[in-house]
DNA sequence: TGTTAACCGAGACGGTACGTCGCGTCTTTCT
DNA sequence: AGAAAGACGCGACGTACCGTCTCGGTTAACA
C-alpha cells in the first residue's frame, strides 16, 4: 500500500479503463466525474452517506445515467474497488523477512491511523455488509494483495530465511490479522508496538513450522 | 461462547432487566417482546432487513414506543448486545493451553459457520458500522469476552506451560484473530485446519516470549 | 363587547364555576391555570398551536388531568367560550340608535384590528370547524350577544325613533354581519369607514321597514 | 355561482393545467385523480378529515408525490380552490336589481343548503382557519366572485335604477354577507326570507345613497 | 379529627398522520 | 433512436399529538 493516502490509494491511474467500451471523450469524463464524487463522498460522508442521490449530484451526472451505467450504490462502490486493486503496489524489500513484514503492517497502520483519509477504508467494509457485489470485490482485493506481499516471504525462502514449505500467504496473514481484528471488529485502538509484535508472532510461528505447507510438520508443530 | 447457537447465546437471562424502574407487568413484557422480535429479524433478515417497522410488527409494540424507548435500530441492537455480554460464558478447561485455546476457537468456528444461527452475529459486525452506540457496545463485549477467555491462559501460567510475563489479553487475541480477520474482512472460508493453525501460531509465538509484557523479553524474541 | 382587549373580554369571573362540587383549594386552582393557560396558548399559536400537551406543560397540570375533567382540545375551548358569555358587557347608550350602532361596530372594529390580541377570536372561529361543541357553544355566544345589543335597537323603538314593529336583533345583524363577512370569510381588510358604512346601511334599511316584523311590511318595502 | 352543485362548481375545467411544463400522459392524469380524490374527500370527511395519506390512498397516488407536487393539505385545498374560481360563472340578469340580486342569494342559499354536496364549500371555510395559502386562495376566489356580480349593479346603474356613482362591489357585498354572517359566523339557520331580506335592505341602502362612492352623499344619507 | 371519595401526578403505551429521504423505475421531451 | 430531464412509486424513517391505561399519592368535604 502506497504511504501516502487512502485517497491516492484509492483514486489510482485510470487506464486500466482501457477494457471498457469507449476509452475517449464523454463517456471517459462521466466515468471520471463519478469516481472522483464518489470518493470524495465516501471521504466526507462514509459509507452510510453515500447516496447515488448525492454523487450525481456532486458529479453533475444524471441519476438516471448512473443507474444505467453502474446499477446504484454497489456499482459505485465496486467501481471504486476495483480501481483501488489495480495500482502497482508491491511490499517493501528490507532484505530480511522481518524487516519486510514490520515495514507492511507499518503501511497498515499509518493507513488507518490517519485521522482525515483514514475514513474511506473503513467506509469499504461497511459497505462489504450491504452489498454482495462489494464483498466480492473486497474479498478479490485482499486476495491481490495478499498475493503480492506473499513476494516477500517467498524472498525468505529463497534466502534460506525460513522453512521452505511454508505457506506465503499464511504468513502475510498471520502478520496483518490481528491489526484488522483490532481495527474492525473489537474497534480497540492499535499503535506500533502491537503492529511489532504482531510481526513478531508471525515469525515465532514460521519459524516453529507452523505455516509449513506440508501436513506432517504443521502436525508435528502442533504435537510439540 | 456457547456452542449450541447465536440466538442461546444472546438471548439470555432476563432477571438483569430488574434493574430497570418498572420491572413488572407490561413494561417489562414489552421489553421482552422487542428483544425477542429484534433477534429474531436479525437471524432472518441481517441488519441491513432490521427495521424498527418490522419489529414492530412483529413484536406487536408500536413504533412510536419502540422510538421512545430504544431511539431506534441502534438502540435495538445494542440492547441485543448488552444481553448478549451478560451471559455466563467462560472458556474450556482441559488441562492444557492448546486444549483450552482449540476449544475456544472451535467454539467461535461452530458459531459462525452454522448457516442458519450463524447471521446474527455478522449483522452485529455491520451494526458496528452505522452506530457509534453500537460500535461501542460491540467493543465492550469484546474486551469482556477477551477478559473471560483470559483466564485459561492465566491457568497456563499457573502451571508453569508458558512464559510467567506473558500477557493473557494478547494470546487470545493472536488466537482468534486470523478467524475473525477472514470471516468479516476479507471473507475468505474458515475451516478447523485453518482454526487449528491460528492457534498453534498462537502458542508458538507464546513460546517464544513474543507476548511478554516486559519489554526485554519481546525484543529478545524477536532479535533472536 | 368590551373595548380592552380579547383577553380580558373572555378570561372573565370565575364564581359561576360554583356549580362544581368542590370550589374550594386545589381543584379551583388547577381550573384556572389550565384556563390561563389556554388562552395564552390560543393567543400566541392560535387554535392550530392549541395542544393538550402544551396546555398541560404550560399550566402545570397533567395531560391526563385535562383529559379527565375537559375532555380535550375542545373542551378546553368551550371552557374559555362559556366565561366569555357570562361577562356584564351592554351596549353603549348614546341616545341615538346611530350612535350606539356606530360604537358597537366601532369595538368589532377595535377588537379584531388590534394586533396582537385579536388573535384569539379568530382562533375561536377556527375552533368552531373542528368541534361541534365549540361550534354550539359559539352560537350560544352570538346570541346572547345579540339579545344584549338589541336593547339599544329597543330603546330606539321607546324613542320612536324607527318603526315601533322593528326586529331588534335582525337590525344588529344587518350591523356587524359585513364586518364579519369581510373578517372571516373574504378575509377583506375592514376600517372605520366600512364600519359606518354597514350602520348606514343597517339604519336606512331600517327606516325602509325592511326589519319589521310584520310580514306585511316587509313585503311592501321590497315591493317598492 | 352555478345551481346545481358544489361539486360541479370546483370540478371544472381541466384545460387550465396546460399551463404546467408536461400537459401529457401520466403527470396530467395524475393531478386530476389527486383533484378528484381531494374533492371527495372533502365532502364527505370535511376539512378535518382531509388527510394527505387518505387522498393518496383513494386516488392512488402515492403520498410522497402528492407532498412532492402539492406540498400538503395546504396544496390540495388550494388546487381545488384555483379550479373553483376558473368557471364561467355569471350572476343571472332578470332584469331589474333586485331580481338579479334575489337570485343571487337563492344560489348561495341552496348552494350551502343542499344537504348533501354543501359539505365541501365549508370545508373550504376551515381550511382558511389552518392555511394561509388557502386563505389566500378564498380570498382572491370571492374577489373574483365580488367582481363577476358586481355587473348586475352595473346593469342597474345604466337603466337609471339606482344611484350612478353606487360602488357595485359594496351593493353585492351587502347582499351577501348576513347569509355568510349567519352561516359560518353564528351557524344559525338561514331560510328564504333571510335571504330576501338581506336583498331588500341592501337595495333600501343602496336607494338611500348609502354606497356612493362620492363621501358627500353617503354622509347626507346617514344625516337624514 | 379522622375517613373516604374525589381528584391529581406520573409514566408508558397504542394509534393516526405527518413530512422527509433515498432508492430505483418509468415517461416524456428533446436532440 | 436514444439519452437527458424529471415525475413517480415505494419503503422506511423519525416526530407530534392524540387519547387511554395503570399505579400511586393528595386533598378536601363530611361524618
């Protein structure tokens, strides 16, 4: 995740677009226009404020045009999404997995932590509970980055770091959880300390074999 | 939790209700009837179907009295809530931390995964996201559940199975959170291998001192 | 009708009250806050304004108090009716029929063009379309009203100065029915010289006979 | 006024809505069920029982657009209203004053004597009492009204019958008013020879010079 | 000088209607 | 022909005031 803004973040590169229909001239503009408002909504009003009403509205697009084109809040929502996983983010590269893991829940943190551009993500998952549509979205965006920073665990066993059956994704997983659990679910506060030992954790369990792909050692890990 | 059902669970004892000024006759009759309609709207519907219209209607309590005494759908779900950390809930005692962790997991496991009881607890979590009042009891259950599982790590320590300095709060929480992260954040499936895995990342990073309150200890653990 | 002010014209005496079992202490009191309180509704919101519950917030007496003793909104209006009738007002004695017709519009004139307290008689006309008890109890008004301006159109008969078969009530009427009519009806501004203008018509209709008794009179003058 | 019913009298035209942006289709079908279902309401409910949810209900529209297009009960009243006063109504022409004035009366005494129909015109009454656009609208109806019958006197001026510089406004005004007086002030009955006698002192007064508009002469008439 | 019937206070409730918001659809008009 | 403009249907919201009920406490008339 870039460090600077949920906004940038969010609001990324638009040619991606390019698999829509008409890349040039109007249509592109809408499409823009409605973006940009809906963001801009989602940041000032969150979730619960975002009305499709509002963003034609601040847009200057017609209702009608939106319903046409996006199908109502969910596809304003899903829009958003999509364009957020479509950014070239990448994990940092410390060279050792711990440094990598502290640098990405950093990212994390500083992300959330954010009084002002703090709002629109949380904004995201409240929106995950009203539409199917944008909890697939977000569900396939996690899946993507997840992916992504499972580079840098795979880097670690290639250096010979850890275990070489384990599970990269798991880690990265096991990394970020609790920051999410705290930030989402018990809304109790998280600083840097809980971010380091969450990454401590994490590489307490690799390190036990507990992300271990191969059944035998997760048993035996377990078996103590 | 309890490992029969969401509605067991929160549907709970009355008596506390005494503590309110009228507790007999129609009041309390009231009370009891918007709870139960209220639960049961949310099993069947989710938040986003959990309108004060319909509980009123199904309750058979008028609107306007369910307005004055609850101001709302988030005073209803917070009454929900408040019922729901007033049970008598404590973790398993097996002997061992593994034993009494897996239990608990497994429990939280069951709670979610059974398709039918198991949507009230996901309405809570949206309920979260469109009142603060909600948030904040959701919060309050969570640091009393979090309180009360606390205890079989404290036996743990008893028994000398880990690091005396560990802090009880954070194992369970690096215990439950990989659950709760992929079933309300990026809702992925959650199965026992999955359960299992949490917590013996879980107890690994015990091991290892990562939950140590004393500083040392954790930045020993993680230098390593 | 007296020339102060509407309030003063219906807050009137209490003594008839007598009537009710218990005259004495807190009943009394309480009659008299929930009357003093009505008019000062009637005249700050008008009949619209006019609630129970502000009454009752305003008087210090109960909501369910009101309702046991006056019945409602229209009870409270028909309370404030009845002590308006019971006041000692008499018609002016100028010693022409011209004179006195002239001063009894004058104070319809006076009553209803003040600005500020001539709220409440129209509150009370208002009154009379929602209640048929506060309508019945208009009436009984106006004709009491009536019985007493007609001594002057007596004395006037005495003084031969108009037809001695003259119907003294239907001369009244003929007074102050265009004031009313533009008041009420066609919400038409009225002053001075309308007023004396209706006492000119009233008065020359008179001297034709168009008021006498006789049906033979009347029959003629329209004859012409 | 037209002599067979109140209905008919407001029922009126409908060309007139041409005026609005969309005289096609829906919309106009629209503001003539609302019309409608507000007229048949009122007559039988009356102004009390006018309720914006019963109109809706009976006419089909749904609520929100009825307060979208009409703004309350305020709006039906005074569409109704605006209607009324778009006929084509004409005072009768016999011939001589006070034919046409006789006649004129006996329109307005059948019109609120009819039993069935006369509901609405005193519904219109009330809803002057709790609407100032309403109000309004009464206002500029009976002007409208004043004016029309004001070409009798005209008439009556031209073959020499009564005074040239007569206000003919003042002479229907006379006319009229102790019928309105009696029925919407005092609610005491009205009858045919009310209504002539309201006419033959009206044309005594108007004989007498009391509604020249020159100020000399009406004084002389009230000198004697 | 008690007693006791009448009256009052307090609070919750059911009920009707209000006026508003936002969603999503459909129709008319305009280009 | 097709989109812009806009009216509409629809469900729910949250509020105001109505009138009722239950309970418990006062008070004033009368024995």
């Amino acid at each position: 995740m870039p460090h600077d803004s949920a906004l940038t973040q969010l609001e990324f590169r638009l040619q991606p677009d390019a698999a829509t229909i008409r890349p040039g001239g109007r249509t592109a503009r809408v499409a823009k226009d409605v973006r940009d408002a809906t963001l801009a909504e989602l940041n000032e009003h969150g979730y619960a404020g975002l009305t499709v009403e509002n963003v034609a509205e601040r847009s200057g697009v017609h209702k009608t045009t939106i319903y046409r084109r996006w199908g109502g809040v969910d596809g304003l929502i899903v829009n958003a999404l999509d364009l957020a996983s479509q950014d070239d983010w990448g994990p940092p590269d410390t060279g050792t997995l711990e440094g990598d893991l502290t640098g990405l829940v950093h990212e994390v943190l500083e992300l959330f932590t954010d009084p002002v551009e703090g709002i629109a993500p949380a904004a995201f998952i409240a929106a995950t509970y009203h539409s199917e549509r944008a909890a697939e979205a977000m569900t396939s965006l996690y899946v993507d980055r997840h992916a992504r920073a499972a580079v840098a665990v795979t880097r670690a066993i290639e250096r010979g770091e850890i275990p070489a059956d384990t599970d990269p994704g798991a880690v990265v997983r096991a990394a970020v959880a609790p920051l999410y659990y705290r930030l989402f679910i018990t809304r109790e506060p998280i600083d840097r300390q809980i971010a380091d030992q969450a990454v401590a954790a994490a590489l307490a369990a690799t390190m036990a074999g507990v992300f271990a792909q191969s059944p035998k050692s997760a048993r035996s890990s377990r078996k103590r």
